[in-house]
C-alpha cells in the first residue's frame, strides 16, 4: 500500500482491505470539495487544512452542537462554516468538514493498528490487522472527539502524530473493556501487583469483600512488596521465584516491624501469611480489573489520553532528533548492555531466554533474577542520562521531579524499543539482500501463514541464516537461538506484515 502523496488525495479517500492488499478508495464528493480547496489556495499545506477543518467543528461543539457522533447527524449537516484562504472566503458544509478531517486521519489510524497487531501477538488468531484498523476508524470518524485535547493555538504540534498516540491508547482500552482474554493475560500475577496504584489496590480489596479495617495491613505488605522485590522484571510479566522463601521472609520482617511501630493489634505474620496476602491482593485486582472499564463517551475525559512532554517532542517532528539521543545513550553502555536490551526490546525475548542465550559467554547472567538486575540497571541509566540531555536541549520543559520522570517511562521505553527493533532489523534486511531474487519476490509476495512448501522453505532458511548473523553480530555461541526459534519466526512475520502492508 502506497502512502497518499497529495493533499486531494489526504483528504478525500478512505483504507479499504481487500483480499490480497488495501487499497485507498476516493470519495468523490470529497475530492471533488477538496480539488476546489486547493486550487483556492494552492500554497497550503495538509497540517494547515487539518487544522481548518478541526477549528471548524470545535467551534461548532462550542456553540451547542456537542452530541453529533457521526456523519448523518443533522445537525452537523445543517452547519455551513466559512474558510478564509489566501485568495477568497469560502463556505464548506460542516458535515464535510469532518469527513474530510476523517480522511486525513486514516494513515494514523493503519499506524496505530500496525503498533497493536504487533504489540497483541497472542490474539492474532481472533484480531487481525484490519479488526485493529476498524478499531481505530470508529474513532476517528469523531474527529472533534477524538482531538478534543488537541491544542490549536500550540504552532508546532502536529495533529497526525497526536491522533496516532491518541488512537493506539484508545485500542488498547477498547480491547480491555470488550475482551476478557485480554485483561486477564497481559500482566503475570506478581506483574500485576507492580502496575497497580494505591487507588485502584483500594477499589479492589473493597470490591472483594475486604473489611475497611483491614485494608491497611494490605497496603503495607503490598508497600514492602514493591520495595524488597524491585529488580525483577520491570513490566507485566514479572514473577516471583516461589521457592524462594527468603522473599516472603523479608516482607514479613519489615511488615511486623512496621505493625509495631503503629502500634496494631495483629499476630505476627510469618512467610505463609504474607504470600497469602499477597494472592488475596492479586485475586481482587484481577477481578477488578476485569469488571472495570471505561465508557466510550468518558475516553475524551481521561487524562491518560494527553501526550507525556516525548509525545509532544515526537509529534513536533522531532523524532529524529530523539532517536539521535538514544542511539548516543545505548552506544555509551557496555557491550553486555547492549546486547541484553537488543534480545530484550528487538527480540522480545523473556528475562529467562536471555538468560539461556548469554550464560555461555556472560557468566554473571546465570538467571533470570541476574538478568533482570543488569536490565533494570541499563535502563535507569539510559532514562537518567536521558533526562539530562532533554533538559539541556528544551529548558522551557524541564524533567525534574519523580512525578514528570514516570510520565515519560512509556514514550522513552517506545523508543528504546524502536532503536533497539532497527538494529535487529538490520541484520535481517543484510540477510535478504544475500537471497536469490526469486526468493525474495516469493517471500515478499507471499501471504502471512501461507503454509506453501515452497513459501515455508524459504522462511525457514531465511531464518536459519538470521540466527547465524546475530549470532555474529552479538558475538554470542552459535546455535544458541534454536532455543528461542519462536521468537525469530515472530520478528520476521512482524517485520514482514509491516513490510507488505
């Protein structure tokens, strides 16, 4: 599918999935509107007519007409709203305002649907791409919606890299409030506890029948949780060795001492005791997570759909510029650092699997919980040094308390993840450039999962000779990644359904 290289063409066709490829479909009402725009004012560029039409309909929500939702609304129909270009004032119907805002935003809505095929790997078989992309459109054809947050007056935002934010976010919950499978798989049960916040561990304990008396001593054994147990896994699928009692040993310890000094009237708790706390805390945070959702009428309210200060940078075409520091960042850390983030973030490998990939030639990454120390220590220092770049190149949105820190985690991980996916990528592209031309045009034209003998061998060899090249490239044992076969056959379909699309 090729991008839309005109801006008739931004602002006058609609994706549409058809067997083989989408393809853009006009709407020659549209393009017939748009094609009188722009000889009108053949100088203006896309961002300025998205920002014309969006001023539009924002003043209409402004003046009372806040309950249209979609196209046949009457009364977005009934408005007509002038548009002063450089040569002439001209009237466009508001109900062609928005679609033609609709149009525009089709390629944010096919990247938010790419980012979240790829990141929901484990439901595939019941959400392809297009499910996403559907997804995505249903919110985007609530243009006023779904840029409700959207600062005009702000000169070098970008409304395309707003929506896209804005509309991979509102996948996500949308999958969360509609499927169970969803909500219950994507945090292990002790990533889970590391996710919650104060409020939402509240909500549940009452909502699971935990008396208000006793709220409290959940609170404090979840409190030391988090603080003995911080460098395992940093994330969603982090777990906690249960053989190891001594865990659950120092959570009691500092649980009894915390009793005492508050003076609470409660039996000394033993390891027994604590981790069955901790699966009560657990139990009811599944459960209420499970029932919550939010409506989609409040997902203009919710603050978490306004960009962190990154998104901000990345949507004022500074992206370039962002990845130019982290790439800086991730050079200055040591080899082992490198390598470690690049299976972690490129690879998608788990903490266990890098551990059975490196122990050969990094002997103080034996296990799991080593891995995840060095991974949590690599990180902190690339955010760290992050931070103080960030602020001496943009003083006017200075990082400098925990608060803007943990505001920035996702965006800055999105990135690290970005950098980390080019370099494997990479290699990978080196590896086809080596192929025949007849096997390239059968891997590049073949359909995902096409199960074709010829099709599967030349994947399957096209792999092989990956495997080798990273293993050179990262200086790793050979063969070492027949161990972890899945996660390379999930980077190249990812690579190639982002590829082919």
């Amino acid at each position: 599918m090729n991008k839309r290289d005109d801006i008739v063409r931004k602002f006058s066709t609609f994706l549409s999935f058809g067997d083989r490829k989408a393809i853009w479909q006009a709407d020659p009402q549209l393009e017939r509107q748009m094609k009188y725009l722009v000889v009108s004012d053949p100088e203006a560029k896309a961002e300025f007519w998205a920002r014309y039409f969006l001023k539009i309909l924002k003043d209409i929500s402004q003046e009372g007409c806040q309950e249209f939702t979609d196209f046949d609304n009457t009364k977005l129909s009934t408005h007509a709203n002038s548009i002063t270009t450089r040569s002439q004032t001209l009237e466009i119907p508001s109900l062609i305002t928005a679609r033609h805002l609709s149009a525009y935003l089709q390629e944010a809505c096919l990247w938010a649907a790419q980012k979240s095929y790829l990141k929901y790997k484990f439901i595939r078989y019941k959400y392809p791409l297009e499910e996403y992309f559907q997804i995505a459109s249903s919110f985007a054809h609530q243009p006023v919606k779904l840029l409700k947050s959207f600062n005009l007056d702000h000169p070098a935002s970008n409304i395309e890299g707003y929506a896209k934010t804005v509309l991979f976010r509102l996948i996500r919950d949308q999958l969360y409030q509609q499927d169970l499978e969803v909500k219950r798989d994507k945090f292990s049960d002790y990533g889970l506890l590391r996710v919650l916040n104060a409020k939402e561990l509240k909500e549940s304990l009452l909502s699971h029948g935990i008396h208000q008396s006793k709220l409290d001593l959940y609170r404090i054994v979840w409190q030391y949780f988090n603080e003995i147990y911080p460098h395992q896994k940093q994330g969603y699928n982090c777990n906690l060795d249960l053989d190891n009692g001594e865990i659950f040993k120092q959570i009691a310890e500092s649980y009894n001492q915390r009793i005492n000094q508050l003076n609470l009237s409660q039996k000394v708790a033993k390891e027994d005791t604590i981790q069955e706390m901790l699966a009560i805390c657990i139990k009811a945070a599944r459960n209420y997570r499970t029932k919550q959702f939010i409506p989609l009428e409040e997902y203009d309210t919710i603050s978490d759909l306004n960009p962190t200060p990154l998104d901000i940078a990345i949507q004022q075409e500074e992206r370039q510029q962002i990845q130019l520091m982290i790439s800086k960042l991730f050079a200055n850390l040591p080899k082992v650092g490198q390598i470690m983030l690049i299976l972690w973030q490129g690879l998608e490998l788990t903490q266990s699997e890098i551990a059975t990939v490196v122990k050969s030639q990094y002997p103080e990454l034996q296990k799991q919980y080593q891995v995840a120390r060095h991974l949590a220590r690599y990180t902190k220092t690339i955010l760290k040094q992050f931070v103080i770049e960030w602020n001496q190149v943009n003083p006017s949105q200075l990082i400098q308390d925990e608060q803007s820190l943990e505001v920035i985690k996702e965006s800055l991980d999105d990135c690290l993840q970005l950098h980390c996916q080019r370099l494997v990528t990479s290699i990978l592209q080196n590896v086809i450039d080596q192929m025949s031309e007849d096997d390239q045009l059968l891997f590049f034209t073949a359909k995902i999962n096409n199960p074709a003998p010829e099709i599967l061998t030349v994947k399957q060899t096209l792999m092989n000779r990956f495997s080798c090249n990273l293993e050179v490239e990262l200086k790793l044992s050979q063969n070492v990644f027949n161990l972890v076969n899945n996660k390379i056959f999930n980077f190249v379909e990812g690579w190639l359904i982002s590829t082919n699309r």
